[in-house]
C-alpha cells in the first residue's frame, strides 16, 4: 500500500465524514445550494466582528518592523503577555506571559500537548459525545484514547471516569461549551472531576493532566457563565482559538496556557514549544498575534445564534423530538425519534435535503448534530425538513 495502513484505517473509520459531504455536494448541485439546508458544520457564517476589519487596517496602514518574520516559537511576547494578563482577570490565576503559547488554533494547542504529553501506549480519557478530531489527535502521538460517555443530560458521568482511571491515564480531554452537545458543565461538575484526577495524581505519584478545550467559552446563552476549570484543578492545560469567538476559523490562530502553580509549569511550556517548533507549526502566525492581541474581550455579535437557537428548539420540540436544552456553542444534539438508527435518520434527512451529523461520529450513536452557524434561511428550511422527517417515521 502506497500510504500507511494506520492512516488509511483512520479514513476509512471517518469515511462516513466525506460521504455525507459528497452526498451534500450532490444535493447542491441538483436542486441548487438555497434550498438544501447544510446543518453539518461549525463554520460560521456570520462575519468577524468589525473590530477585526479596523484593527487589520491599522496593521496595513502602519506595519510594525520586521512583521512578517519568525520569532520564538512560542509567540511574539507581547501577545503572550497580552492573552496572560487577559486570563489572569478573567481567572484571578496569576498568569504571566512566559506560561502562554500561541498556536495554530486550538486544534494546534491541543497537539502540541498531547505530543509533549504522552509516551506510546499512554491513555487520555475522551468524554463522549466528544469532539471528531480527538481520537485522531491522541494516536497522532503514540496515545490511547479511552472513551468515557457522559450520563443522559450529557454531563461528566464520575462513576465512568473513575473506572476508566488507570496508571496509563496522562490527561482527561474536557470541552465545554460543548461540541457537539452545546452543554456547560456546572462548577461541581468540574469539583468532582478534580477530585477524581486528584485521586489519580496520586496514585501515579505524577499529575494527572485535564486538557481543558475551550473554543466556546465566549458563545453562550441567556446569561449563563462558564466556569473556568483551572479554578477547580491546578493542573489544567487551557486550551482555546479565535475560531468561533471571533469567527476567524481559517485564521488559524488560537493559545495554550499551563497554570503558574503547576507543579511542573516550565517544563510544561518547554516541552509545548518544542512541540509546536518540531511538529512542522514552528509559530502561530505571525500576523494573526498582532490581530488578536488587541481584541481579547470581543466576540461576534451572539444575537443572530440566539435567534436559531431559539427557532430550532421551538420546532425540534413541537415536532416531538427530544433535545437537552444547551446553554453554549451554536449546537443542538437531539435524540433520534423513535430509537432509529442515526446513520438511517441521517439518511432520511438528506432526502428532505436537510444535511446533519450523526451521533455515531461523537462516540454517541442515537443522536444527531445540528449546527446553527449557518443562516436564518438554512435555518427555516431545516425547520421544515425536520416535521416532515419526524412525521415520517414509522410508529
Ligand atoms: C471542541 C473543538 N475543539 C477544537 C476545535 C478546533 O478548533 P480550531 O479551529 O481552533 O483549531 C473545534 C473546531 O470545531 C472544536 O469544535
């Protein structure tokens, strides 16, 4: 075989991915894009906010010196004091710029960690529903993922996580608000988890690390806040991107930040930097550090998310499917009626052209992922695809 067999299994295990989305192009070119509703990806569709556009033009109208050149690996200092003195306020963590890495998104934070992280054969526990990419990022490094489902409200089930603890255990991927469920996990969530990589902490007689993934922290509804898990556990890796937050997702920008009470912090950093240098990232771009330095505390406009939210729900539930009621991200992860098999329902929605994901690809098959980073019109046709689906089913 031409390419490596572990890399051709992996496609063929997420092949599923690159069919729907040929099935999705197909769809599209038939009936033309307006009137398929394309609810599978997290690629918004709004515009960065207008401070991106200003800020760019001020780059361009006075260019710093020297601009566009390599710098250390991991960023340009001032970003990195910037974002430090940014999660300090925000956390109350004395952060400095020196426990700050700067990286190409968060997909590239999450990499760097598991590179400096594991040893082959080292387990990292994945909380299903789980991100697609994090079963590829821990092999990508010799790691083991180990899935741990959550309990039905899609909440960290403790009793899984405890089982699934063993003296491989290195780190414990926690994403929240979550994709693809879009829920928060609440502080004592977070306590209990803590106590349980405690636990285990000592036991290994090193930390036991939780990758906290955080590209949602700043999309979240009617008011509610995101607790910040370094509070709850020292030895938390602070993971996020501008991808969602400022709909810069191409931009490729985001960070990593090791607690300054980690018992091992420099090191830590050490090790990440080397990482980002020798896994072929060697810097985060260098322009997008200059953008993102100024624009910290801004996020799209949520107004827009709010409102598909809110449309989607009200039809998901009046059509009778069940939903948790998430309070972050732009997500909605619904139960497939009548205990139908996800990749049939999937199936069923393409030929009302409604495009969605289905739970199998989170690690959690009877559910599908509807995303609405897309417009009001995507939107309402999916609303009405989604009635007829549900009035189709067999009782
Ligand atoms: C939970 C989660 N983590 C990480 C990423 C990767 O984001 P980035 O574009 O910052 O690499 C995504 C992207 O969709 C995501 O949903």
């Amino acid at each position: 075989m031409s390419i490596s067999r572990a890399l051709a299994q992996a496609m063929e295990g997420s092949s599923w991915i690159r069919r729907m989305f040929e099935e999705g192009v197909r769809l599209k070119e038939r009936f033309g894009a307006e009137n398929v509703a394309d609810l599978s990806l997290g690629n918004p569709v709004i515009e960065p906010p207008p401070e991106v556009g200003v800020r760019l033009g001020e780059l361009a109208a006075s260019p710093p010196a020297g601009w566009h050149r390599y710098m250390p690996n991991a960023g340009f200092p001032s970003t990195r004091a910037a974002v430090a003195a940014h999660l300090a306020r925000h956390t109350g963590v004395a952060y400095g710029a020196e426990q700050v890495l700067m990286t190409v998104g968060a997909g590239g934070a999450l990499n760097v960690a598991l590179k400096g992280l594991l040893d082959p054969g080292d387990e990292v526990l994945c909380l299903a529903p789980y991100f697609v990419e994090y079963r590829f990022y821990v092999t990508n490094h010799g790691g083991v993922p180990v899935v741990v489902p959550c309990g039905p409200d899609f909440r960290p089930d403790l009793e899984r996580i405890e089982a699934a603890l063993t003296p491989r255990t290195r780190a414990l991927i926690l994403n929240a608000p979550n994709n693809p469920t879009g829920v928060v996990y609440p502080g004592e969530d977070l306590d209990g988890v803590a106590r349980l990589l405690e636990a285990a902490s000592r036991a290994q007689g090193r930390p036991v690390y939780l990758i906290s993934d955080e590209p949602y922290r700043a999309i979240v509804y009617d008011g509610a806040t995101v607790p910040w898990p370094v509070r709850h556990y020292p030895e938390t890796l602070h993971v996020t991107s501008f991808s969602k937050d400022l709909a810069l997702p191409g931009e490729r920008i985001g960070y990593l930040a090791v607690n300054p009470a980690s018992r091992d912090a420099a090191r830590l950093v050490g090790a990440f930097t080397f990482a980002n240098r020798i896994l072929g990232f060697v810097n985060a771009p260098a322009l997008q550090q200059r953008l993102v330095e100024r624009l910290l505390d801004v996020r799209v406009d949520l107004e827009g998310y709010a409102r598909r939210r809110a449309r989607l729900l009200a039809a998901l539930e009046q059509a009778g499917y069940e939903v948790v009621r998430p309070q972050g991200a732009f997500y909605l992860f619904p139960r497939v009626p009548g205990g139908e098999d996800d990749l049939d329902f999937v199936r069923r929605c393409l030929a009302e052209r409604l495009l969605v994901v289905p739970g199998t690809g989170f690690g959690t098959p009877g559910h599908f992922r509807l995303s609405y980073a897309v417009t009001d019109r995507d939107v309402d046709l999916a609303c009405e695809a989604l009635v007829r689906v549900a009035a189709a089913l067999p009782r």
